[in-house]
C-alpha cells in the first residue's frame, strides 16, 4: 500500500487534512496491524487526505503512565507533540482507544492540542456524509455479531453509539451481552495490564469475556481496540471455538464490505 507521510506531503508544500495516529499495536503487532491496513484502504476509498507519521510516530507513553512511570511518559509525550506541532496537524484520528484517550485527554496539559477522534466516530461520520457505500446485500448480511465496549472508548470517553450505528450498516443482527455500554466488562488489558502478568484469581479476565460473547450465538464478535481484539482472541481460542467465532475490528467489517 501506498500510505503518505507528513514529512513527503510537508515536501511537496502540503498538509493533511488528518493525521491516522497508528500507534504500536497498529504498527508492530501482526493481528493489528490487518486494522490498520482496513483503516487506511477505507481512507483511500472515501477520498479522506490523510498522512501518518511513520518512523517519526513514538508511543503515546499510555503504558508507561499506567504502570507509574511517569518522567518516561513526559518524555514520549513531550517528543510527539513537538513533532505533531511542527508539522502543523490540528485533526488526529486513531484506532486504539488507549491512544484516543491519551493524545485527546493528557497531552492538552503538556502543550499538545489537537481534535482526537477514534476511527469509529470518524467512519460514522464518513458514513453520514455518504463517502461509504457498502456493496449490495454486504458481506456480513444477516450474520449475528456481537459488539464489545473498550473500556477506554466507552466509561473513559463516553463513546457508545458511534461503533453500534456504524455496525448497523451492515444489516446484520447486533446482539449485546448482559454486562455492556457502562457496565461493560473489560477484557483485561487495560491500565497496563496488557504488558504484565495478571493476579491470580479463579479465571483470566479475557476468558470470562470472551465467554459471554460466545454465549450470545454471534458469528462475529467486533472489537474497537487492538489490545481488546487480542484479548478476546485469546479468549475463544480457549474455548475452543476459533473456527465458529472471528474476532474482528469495526475497520475490518467495514472494509470487507466496500
């Protein structure tokens, strides 16, 4: 794929109407990286001018700050803002609600502000200004999908309805499980979590999840974070039932369906 960087459209005396912040999941984690791939191909398709910022792009120091190191998470922040600032960008769209929240909440108080949207909202917008017409009959058309609520996407930023509108474009069956919207369950990589091992207890957080989203009778189970997308993977491979149940990002159904 061909994908701009700031730095060759600054080059050529041009700027980007948004920024895709990638963020490392995106960019290093194989899984994710097929999301970030959907993402930009649906950019291209609609017409959106976009850059990223490649090699350029450091981690938000979301973890970091999760775990308590907090001089290593002003330092990254510090570094991105700088860049991001030199470039001009005003608009960043990301796929990882733990980079949503980061560059949207804490980089404000260290000189970093720029309108943040996660690219669930951004396809219900791109839906709404119709620049998205999926194909007849669609490729998840009447298939039975079940919606999980990223903690950091829903009780941290309040995000609920934009993922399940833009789901509903693919005239499927949208079922939600018992614990959903702010009373959703975590799938356990939150706060850090996703880069250390758990406290013991009686089940993993994921497989509990995971669970109650195979429970529902979806086919499909549609995430909205790269780090919930590995989690609930996980989580049906224990049960056994990778083959009945695809874990998938809202980015990936939506690109399949064009």
């Amino acid at each position: 794929m061909e994908v701009p960087s700031a730095a060759d459209m600054m080059a050529r005396g041009e700027s980007p109407e948004v920024l895709f912040w990638v963020g490392c999941a995106g960019s290093f984690d194989q899984r994710a990286q097929r999301i970030t791939r959907a993402f930009a191909l649906i950019l291209e398709k609609t017409g959106v001018k976009y850059a990223i910022l490649g090699k350029e792009e450091m981690c938000t120091g979301d973890p970091a700050r999760r775990a308590g190191n907090e001089f290593l998470f002003q330092m990254m922040a510090y570094q991105n803002i700088q860049v991001l600032n030199n470039y001009g960008i005003k608009k960043i769209v990301t796929a990882c609600p733990h980079c949503f929240n980061t560059l949207a909440n804490e980089y404000p108080a260290l000189g970093g502000h720029y309108e943040v949207i996660h690219h669930t909202v951004f396809l219900q917008q791109l839906i709404n200004e119709g620049k998205i017409h999926l194909k007849e009959g669609g490729s998840f058309k009447g298939k039975r999908i079940a919606y999980h609520d990223s903690c950091y996407l829903g009780r941290a930023n309040n995000v609920y309805e934009a993922p399940r509108e833009v789901l509903a474009l693919l005239d499927a069956e949208l079922v939600e499980m018992k614990r959903c919207r702010s009373n959703g369950l975590c799938c356990g990589a939150g706060g850090a979590q996703m880069f250390k091992e758990e406290e013991k207890g009686k089940t993993r957080v994921n497989f509990e999840r995971a669970g109650e989203a195979v429970a529902t009778g979806a086919s499909v189970v549609a995430a909205a974070c790269p780090f919930c997308n590995t989690m609930l993977t996980d989580g049906v491979k224990n049960l056994e039932k990778e083959n009945e149940v695809k874990v998938m990002d809202i980015a990936e159904l939506i690109a399949a369906s064009l």
